[in-house]
C-alpha cells in the first residue's frame, strides 16, 4: 500500500497501456499494480513475481487467487455492472460502514454530482456494488 499512496499524492495521471516508473507519473491500472508489487517485492520481501508485464485479464486469470477476506495491498477486480469478468484492477484498502475503500488509476469524465478523475485516487464504493467482482491475493515465486 505504501507505494500506491506515494502514487496517489504524486498526483500520477491516467494513461492506458502507462506503466512509467514513480517519478514519471502516468499510468494505468494494471501498470499500477505491476509497479507497486515490483517496488515492494525488490524492497521488502525474500519473494519475486511471475511475470514482468500483466494486464487485467493476465492478473484475473494467472496471476491471483480469489479472496473473500481481502487485506489492505489486495486486489479489487472490477468492470461493468452487467458482466462478470473484470476490465479493471485496484488495490484493496479497507472497508468501513458498507463501503470499500480503493486505490486504483483510472480516467473518468465528470458526471452530475462526480467530478472528473485523472489519475491515482482513492475512492470508495458501497460493498453491494455490482463493479465489484472479486478480491484476489497476488501469487508471488519464493526466491531461491
């Protein structure tokens, strides 16, 4: 989570496909996901991930394991109200009074009573949300 707060406050914009590095401050979901975990597994952990690139789809399918007791740095999938296979990625917060708190990287036009949003932020939605579609925990490889 450190490293998704440090994007947050560096005021990183949106960009799909953007995986810069945290001084360059653009970036997508899923290059946020990727960057954060690299920063914390080389600095922190005796572990490495299994992959160098990943997309939404890659993180759903290969690289997690569903979750229903997320922890904070976990990963939220979500996508549109009416399918069930998630098009974007977040990091888990917290969850206080119904409503769960993530960090994620996205761009969004403003809507009445929602401002615009370009970039890191975090936000919450109520956990009865239907862009909710699982919570996973990474699979990382045990170094030698």
């Amino acid at each position: 989570m450190f490293f998704a707060k440090r994007y947050r406050d560096s005021q990183t914009e949106y960009e799909f496909g953007g995986q810069d590095e945290l001084r360059a401050i653009k970036i997508d979901c899923s290059g946020l996901i990727v960057n954060c975990y690299r920063y914390a597994v080389r600095e922190y952990t005796e572990y490495t991930l299994p992959f160098f690139d990943a997309s939404v789809k890659d993180f759903f399918l290969k690289y997690s394991v569903i979750t229903n007791n997320p922890n904070p740095g976990d990963l939220i999938f979500m996508g549109d109200e009416d399918t069930d296979f998630p098009t974007h990625i977040a990091f888990y917060v917290k969850t206080v009074d119904d409503n769960i708190y993530f960090i994620d990287s996205t761009k969004k036009e403003a809507m009445e009573g929602h401002p615009s949003i370009n970039g890191v932020t975090e936000r919450f939605y109520n956990k009865n949300d239907k862009r909710f579609k699982s919570f996973a925990k990474i699979k990382l490889l045990k170094n030698r």
